[in-house]
C-alpha cells in the first residue's frame, strides 16, 4: 500500500501542479523552438522503446510505465 | 500555384510532444504529427538478441507505418515477426550429477518413432508412458536449460487517433499476435485534453487483453509431481488496465511526464514449461515439482519521464517504481543523451539499471522436508536481482528524409540469491545470471 500512497502523493502532486503551477511553469508560444524539436518528443524513438519495452517485458517480472505493462506475448 | 504546406507551429509542436508518448499506444503517440497531411512514415527495425551460454536468441524484423491524413487523423500500423531459438532455463537448479528432463516445449513433442523412451528418476523409479517424448541430460554443475527450444511470433498493431473536441484528441488501437503456444489479442483507448496554453495534457486510457495459453504437450497441473507429468488442456488469461498521465512543458528546455497505471491478470499465469527442485537435506537432488502460481495478479507502476535540452544535445531521463500483489518490487533509472554531431549524424550513449525483488513464491529450490507450497517458482524472472543495459546508438541522416541508424548494447542479470548452505550445492553456480547482446539496424524513410 505504500506504492499506492506514493502514487497517490505524486498524482495528487501531478494535479496540483497542473491546477496552480502551470502559470509560471509553462512557456509562451513563441519560446517553443527546442520543444518542437524531434529529439525533444517523449517518444522520440517508438520504435526502440517498443523492442526495449518487449525485451524487459520477457526477462523481467516489471513492465510498462511509459504505457501500458507489455503483455501480447507468451515469452512471460 | 504550388500550395505550401502547413508548417507546425512551435506552439502545436510543443503541446503534442509533451502529449504524445501519453499511454505509449501508436495511437497516443501519433498526436505528434502538426496539421496537414503529412508523408507516410516507415521505421524499420532489424533486431538480432543473443544471450550467452547458448540460451536464447532472436531475429525480429519489424516494420511501422504512419499515415497522417490531415488534421491530425492519423493511422499507424505495426507488424512483427519473431524467431526465437536456443536453451531456456527450465527452472531446476545445477547439480552435481547428471539430470535428465523430459522436453515439453518447441516441436520435439512429436513421436520419435521406433525408438521406445524411459525416464529414470532421481529415486530410480522408471517411467514408461514418455514415448513420444525426447530427453535430454543436462551435465553435472550446468544450468539445466532445454535446448529444443524454438518458437516464432508474428504480431500486428494497428492505431487511429483523431481530435474529437477542441484540444480534445482521442485514440483507439488494437494488437493481434500469435505462437506456437500463444495467442493474444488486445484492444486499447485514450483520451487526452489540453490545457494552460497547451503546456499541460493530462490523459487517461484503458486496455484489455484476452491471451490463449496452448503449452506444447499440454499445461502441467501446478504443484504435481514432474515425473507424473500431469497435464490438463489449454488455458487462457485476460488483463485489464488503466492509465493516467499528465504532462508538462516545465520550460523551453523542459518537458516532464508523470504516469501511473494499474492493471490486474486473471486466468492461467503459470509458465507451463518450468519446473523446480527437489532436495533432501544434504541438497542431493530427490525429484522436481511443475511450477504453479497464483490466478491472478496486480500490478502498479509510477512513471516519471524527462526530455531536458542541454547546450544542444537532449537528455532522456526516467525513473520507474512497480509493484504487484505478488510480492515484487522494481526500481528502474534510464538515462540516454541524445547528441548532435552536425551534418544530420548523432551518437546516443544509453545507460538502464534495474532491480526487482522476488515474487513471495519464488524458490531457488524445495527442501524435501519441508511442506510443499501451495505456489512455488523457480523462474529467475520471478527472483531478486539487478540488471544493467549499457550501449550506444549511432545515426546518419541523408537528403533530409532518411535516416540509418545501428544500436548496439549488452543487458546483464546478476542475481542476489545464487548458492547454498547444503552440502551438496557447495560450489554450484545454483542461478549463474544472463547475459546478452543486442544489435539492433534501424532504416526510416518518410516519403
């Protein structure tokens, strides 16, 4: 339950931040020139994270994070 | 008149890569794409996975498409093929003597014909009813891993996403992947809405999967005797799960992602082909049991992603924290620079570390003394151990569209638990590890 707890606590802090903080966190429109580069995308590489994500998916018991926890395969 | 296409403004391109790698479906991720239809995407992927000591290996050729039509409808397809050969672990601990098991997996099932089989148990007892079953010996201080096994997967994945509000993008993907013992089928959606200038998305998406589990020679009954070889028909499992996530844009050089998600497994989550050791007190081998797990499990894990620009290069960094009902813990950092070395060619050291604790059912091995378990398991994906992944991928660029691209890494499993305080397991290796090279060529081409 402390997992729960801590998720619960980083969620909660997620929605806080997302409720109060945007304001000063974010960036004007016109600041976005190294946001909009490729590299900068979170899934930059989907193609590398799908082998990495199935890789770890058959040799470990944890998965997923960046979506959802592997899975569609008999390998584990 | 030549019409010019719409450019992706900094504003768009900004919000979508903080949107897009949401729940890591195709679909989610296809927001990434500006308005305006787009060229057709292909990534492709050629994977050659070996592990050391002649265990597994893999080729997998792997192709992606991505078709954006405009206004953010876009359509992504992926097929896989799988071609797994090599020795796995079947679960029984090295011993000093020769072992002798009986291979439930691959094709090696068949008849051999002609050729009558028996099986000697470590207690002596000759079992007569393994015809159709090949053997084979494992010698004295190796990991028993049968070497017949092989098997092939083929998978495809496809996702659309669309806006369906202002701000307001939907998606909805759907996998279908078959083996030689194995069928899944899974279909997934996701929401996602900005906010606060397009700086923050929060998102949410749920998954089902329905798996049909078909263990070559049928599924063991969990818990029995190995040398009984008790085996029922085929067995299925299904999984749901949920995500949420929410991004943000930090800064100009700083995107951030928090996730978590849940999911729980119903259904037939035993390895039909392992099984675990007997020994009596002196730690002599007495027999070897199937493994048998719980009926189901949940699952939960907290994502924190980073994307930071620095002087140029960007910095991928993550952390991971899991945990199930199973009893498992896992803690996971992985960082990689992605550095720009001009001219359309860049160099990406990537650096992963991982642990996990083991499952409340895992044995190394059973003590004959002691009562046998309701679950037990002797798979080292269910033990205590710490893996590293180091490596570096190198790209080049050419006429603006294409890309080629090598990534070369080792990952290494070294496990906690490995020995013995029994006399007959002194000096064994009882969980010797793993490791493995991955070299992966990537080509993509946008037309």
């Amino acid at each position: 339950m402390r997992l729960a707890r801590l998720v619960g606590l980083a969620c909660a802090a997620g929605v806080l931040m997302t409720m109060t903080g945007c304001g000063t966190l974010g960036v004007k429109p016109w600041q976005r020139d190294l946001l909009a580069k490729k590299e900068m995308a979170l899934d930059a590489n989907p193609l590398d994270a799908a082998i990495d994500d199935h890789i770890y998916f058959s040799k470990e018991a944890a998965s997923g994070g960046r979506g959802f926890g592997g899975g569609g395969c008999g390998c584990n | 008149m030549q019409l010019k296409k719409k450019s992706p403004t900094p504003l768009r391109l900004g919000l979508m890569a903080a949107s897009c790698a949401l729940l890591g479906s195709p679909g989610a991720e296809a927001q990434s794409v500006p308005d305006g239809e787009q060229p057709l995407l292909i990534d492709t992927g050629l994977l050659y996975y070996k592990e050391d000591q002649g265990r597994v290996q893999t080729i997998e050729p792997v192709v992606r498409l991505k078709k954006d039509y405009g206004d953010e409808h876009v359509l992504g397809v992926t097929l896989t093929y799988d071609s797994l050969t090599g020795g796995s672990p079947n679960g029984a601990i090295p011993a000093k003597k020769v072992q002798t098991f009986a291979t439930p997996s691959g094709t090696s099932l068949k008849p051999v014909s002609g050729v009558p089989q028996t099986y000697t148990t470590p207690s002596g007892q000759v079992v007569a009813a393994l015809a159709k079953i090949t053997l084979y010996s494992i010698q004295p201080g190796q990991l028993p891993l049968d070497p017949n096994f092989h098997d092939r997967r083929i998978a495809a994945d496809v996702s659309w996403a669309q806006p369906i509000a202002t701000n307001t993008n939907a998606s909805i993907a759907g996998h279908l992947s078959n083996e030689l013992d194995f069928d899944s089928a899974a279909v997934n959606g996701a929401l996602s809405h900005d906010f606060n200038g397009k700086n923050t998305t929060v998102s949410a998406g749920l998954n089902a999967e329905l798996d049909a589990v078909k263990p070559i020679g049928g599924a063991p009954v969990g818990g029995t005797d190995y040398t009984q070889l008790l085996k029922g028909g085929n067995k299925s499992k299904d999984v749901l799960g949920g995500l949420l996530g929410v991004t943000q844009v930090m800064s100009r050089h700083w995107v951030a992602q928090l996730n978590y998600s849940y999911d729980k497994s119903n259904g037939y989550l035993t390895d039909p082909y392992k099984i675990v050791s007997v020994v009596d007190g002196t730690g002599a081998e007495t027999g070897y049991r199937f493994e048998n797990r719980p009926g189901n499990r949940t699952r939960q894990s907290a994502y924190f992603g980073n994307k930071v620009y620095i002087a140029g290069n960007v910095l991928d960094v993550s952390y991971r924290r899991s945990k199930d009902d199973w009893g498992i813990q896992s803690n996971t950092i992985d960082g990689r620079l992605h550095i720009d070395l001009g001219n359309d060619i860049y160099l990406e050291p990537h650096a992963r570390w991982y642990h996990q604790g083991a499952a409340d059912f895992y044995h190394l091995y059973l003590n004959q003394a002691d009562p046998l378990p309701t679950y037990l398991s002797a798979d080292p994906r269910l033990a205590d151990f710490k893996a590293t992944t180091f490596g570096v991928k190198f790209g080049v660029g050419f006429s603006g569209n294409t890309e080629l691209s090598l990534r070369v890494e080792q990952y290494q499993q070294k496990p906690t638990d490995t020995s013995s305080a029994l006399a007959g397991l002194q000096g064994l290796d009882l969980n010797p590890g793993l490791k493995t090279i991955i070299v992966q060529l990537g080509w993509r081409y946008d037309y």
